[in-house]
C-alpha cells in the first residue's frame, strides 16, 4: 500500500492516459461492430481491454524517456486521434489502402474533407494533448523502479500474445493499424516481375475478354454445381454458360492467391519471379483496364498497375468495414459496351463473399433466413453464418447476371471468365473462413460466359471447354488460358495449361 501511495499521481497519470487514448482512437474501431447478443458484447469487451492493457505497455515504455515521450506521443496521438474522427463518423478503414490515399491525394482534394466538426475535433485533440504533456511534466516518478514496470512488460507480452494466437487481432485495430499499414505501404513487394518482350502480336481481333475476380466463393454453393438452394436462380437461365466445378488451388487468402493467378506463377512455385499476364497482353497492342472493389495489397499491387488504366472504388472503406460499397457500383465504374479498336481485357475486382457476409449484400438479397446479427462468431449458430453467407452467393448471382446482359449488347466477340480467389469454410471440421488448409477453401468458383459472336468463330475452344468442365484443375489455367484465347504470338505460354486447348 505504501508503495501504491508513492507512485500514486504516476498510476493516475497513465490511467487518465489510457483512457484518453481509448476514447480518442481504440473505441472508434468497435463503435460500427454488431456485437449481437450478451455473448458477443462480452466478447468484444475483453478484447477492447486486452487491447488497452497492450496500449500501456507501450507507452509506459515510451514515458520512462522522458525527451522522447515529449516528441513522439503528440506526434503519434494527433495522427491517430485525426484517422479516428474519420472512423468514427464514416467507419473508414485504417489499412494500407488508406495510407496510400492520404499520402498520394493532392492537396486540393484534401483540402476540400475539411469541415466544421473536424476542425473542432482538431483543436479539442490538440488541448487534450498539451494539457496530458504539461500533466507528465510534473511527474515526479516514472522510472523502471516503478511497480507498473511489470504490468507494462504484461501489456507488451499481452499483444504479441494475442496477435500470435489470431494475427491481426490488435494490427487491425487503431493505433496499431496505423503503424503496420504505414510499414506495409512503404515496403517493397517480394515479387519481382520480368520485363516482357515487346515485339509481341496477337492473331485475335475485336475480342474482349471479362475477367471477374472473385472473393471467398466456394464451387459447392453454386446451385450450379449441384448446391441443393436455389443460389443461382438467374445464371441458370443463362444460354453459352459452363461452370468448373473442381477447380484447386492450396493458396487459401488473397495476399498469396491474387499474385499466382495474374501471373504465370504455378501454385506450387515458390519462386520470387513471375509474369504478369497484362504486360503480355499490354505487348500484343491489348487494352488493359482494373475496377476493383478491394484495396491493393503490397503482395499484388504491383501486378494490376501493369494495366493501363486501374480504377478502385471505394478505397477508403476495406474489407473490414461495415459501410463497405457494394459490389453493384463497380457495374456504375465500368463502360463494357463503349466502342473501341482492337482488343480489350477489363478485369473486375469484387469483394465478393468475404466475412462480414451481411455488409455485402443489400435487404433484397436476404432470402435465406435466420441471420447473422453479430461479428463474433461464437454468437451466431452454423445455419445463421450459412444463410448470411448463401446470400452472398445469390447478390453474386445478380452481379455476374447482369453483367452478362450487359455485354449481350455489344457488337465485340465477347467471354466473360469468373473466378474466385479461394473458397470459403463454413464449419467443416470446427474450421471456419479462410486462411486454411481445408478443401472447402481450396475448391473456388470458377464459370463462363461468351457470347453468340464468340460461339461463330471459337466452336473448337467451346468443344474444348465442355469437355474439361468436371476436370480437376489448378488456377494456373488463368494466365495461359487467356494468352491462348487472345492467340498471343513471339511469348512462350504454357498451352498445355489452357481451358481452350
């Protein structure tokens, strides 16, 4: 007790410390989450604690140096405290989407986000944080002798406790999401890509090709392919419409799916060194063009700006959040029927049916009931987390469907491809999402489409697709594939790989 009532104004100090901190930015990542029933609040509750309790092992840290806690912790609260007023009101997301957005944005245009209530919040930030130095000033203890010493290493232990047990647990969340983001911004990818021969030529002419990248679509809930609900009541009305239903791949999350399947990568390459399909196609006179519906990741970012032209929608809102743009807009950012010479790739980037199902689909889509009402999983039973997650796949139904209808009126030879980056596991063997060696995450949706124009003069290629529509077959078909139908010349693919050979 003696010892309490020594460092007492310290302990008051980094209690009042924490709090500001929590009100300020950590409790702006919880705000939007359906937490659902008592479970799910309790849940989210000891998370934010947990996540607290690791905030002050750090900065208790960071206090014992008394110069460098001066000049750090206001840098660090500003910039935090500024992205979490957009958190709160607009349930942005922190990631690396974002840093990019703020660091590559004009002036102008940032400029132009400046409103009343933002200014206000500023000068409220900036008070809060002369009023916390000139309180740390006055500490007459703040030492490593000090018994909070060992809670802060506790606190320390707490996050790399939490994140190895499930990774992005506290990165995901502000202030941490801040620092990772910007670390990942600023790194470089690991893959490095090959110069592509220039003198390349394709024997294809007014040919436009589709390509729909999906998101965590498994091939056994596609009515399609024999899924006993109704989740694709239109494309199955669809005429010149064939769907791979044992499609593979053992890369089960983006960051490592998306690279294999744009370049000539195989999936079992471990090689840092690859293709990308859009610098040959860019060399054979090819217009190449990405609308995509997810941020970029570091992994894959350097692939898609091998396109000529890349749109993404959206990008201040990620995966992770609630308010995320429904696919549905990316159709408003495409021109599939404007007029151009020559041949074309459009690559659509969808968000598809990544977790939080409920956020991707609109009140129309929801026919398959009950559902979700919390993120946390152990608040929602098998059945709720299946329905929220079927009617993700009917939205995609929609999506591709009028799509389709779309490109029917244009007067190119015209395919479109879909292809999911990974499946999705949905309770099987007590495992659930992805990221995860399981065969529910490793068999992705995969169909397509042509037109009629495209029936008259490919009548071979559509043989050939038919005939390999049970086959089982790897996502390196995607790169070759399209090489082949786009009959690139002076390259040497794989064509042995390809759906059309």
């Amino acid at each position: 007790m003696e010892k309490i009532r020594v460092y007492k104004k310290e302990i008051q100090f980094h209690l009042l410390l924490n709090i500001l901190i929590a009100t300020f930015i950590t409790f702006a990542c919880y705000i939007h989450i359906p937490l659902g029933d008592k479970k799910g609040v309790f849940m989210y509750v000891v998370h934010f604690i947990l996540l607290q309790i690791s905030i002050f092992g750090f900065t208790y840290l960071l206090s014992l140096i008394k110069k460098l806690f001066l000049i750090i912790f206001p840098i660090l609260f500003f910039i935090n405290s500024c992205l979490a007023f957009w958190v709160y009101t607009q349930d942005i997301s922190i990631d690396i989407g974002m840093i990019q957005a703020i660091t590559e944005t004009k002036l102008d245009i940032a400029i132009d986000t400046l409103s009343w209530q933002f200014i206000l919040y500023i000068l409220l930030v900036l008070i809060v944080i002369t009023f916390t130095l000139k309180y740390y000033v006055k500490l007459k203890r703040n030492t490593v002798y000090s018994p909070l010493i060992i809670i802060s290493i506790i606190g320390v232990l707490t996050f790399f406790l939490v994140e190895n047990y499930s990774f992005g647990a506290f990165k995901r969340k502000l202030p941490y999401s801040s620092f990772f983001s910007m670390q990942s911004y600023l790194s470089k990818s690991d893959l490095v890509l090959k110069n592509v021969n220039k003198n390349l030529k394709s024997n294809e002419d007014n040919l436009h090709i589709i390509f729909v990248l999906g998101e965590s679509v498994r091939a056994d809930h596609l009515s399609l392919n024999g899924y006993f609900r109704e989740t694709n009541p239109l494309l199955s009305k669809q005429k010149n419409l064939i769907s791979f239903k044992n499609i593979y791949t053992p890369l089960t999350y983006t960051a490592i799916s998306v690279p294999q399947i744009l370049t000539d990568k195989s999936v079992l390459d471990t090689a840092n060194v690859a293709t990308s399909m859009y610098s040959v196609l860019n060399n054979a006179s090819f217009k190449t063009e990405w609308i995509g519906n997810q941020s970029l990741e570091k992994s894959f970012k350097d692939i898609v700006y091998t396109n000529k032209t890349v749109k993404i929608i959206d990008q201040f809102h990620s995966v992770l959040s609630l308010n995320k743009e429904k696919d549905a807009e990316l159709l408003n950012n495409t021109t599939l029927n404007k007029k151009f010479d020559g041949n074309k790739i459009t690559t659509i980037h969808m968000i598809g049916s990544h977790w939080y199902y409920n956020s991707r689909v609109d009140e129309n889509y929801i026919k398959f009931k009950p559902i979700t009402s919390s993120k946390y999983l152990g608040s929602s039973t098998t059945s709720e987390l299946i329905n929220s997650y079927d009617n993700t796949i009917l939205y995609l139904d929609n999506f591709l469907n009028s799509t389709i209808e779309t490109l029917k009126k244009s007067s190119k030879k015209t395919i479109l491809i879909y292809l999911s980056d990974h499946g999705e596991i949905l309770g099987e063997d007590g495992k659930w999402f992805h990221a995860q060696n399981h065969k529910s995450s490793q068999n992705p949706a995969m169909l397509i489409w042509f037109s009629e124009k495209f029936k008259e003069t490919n009548e071979d290629k559509i043989s050939k697709l038919i005939s390999k529509k049970t086959d089982t077959i790897s996502t390196d078909f995607l790169f070759h594939s399209i090489l082949d139908l786009a009959k690139i010349k002076g390259y040497n693919f794989r064509k042995e790989l390809s759906l059309f050979n």
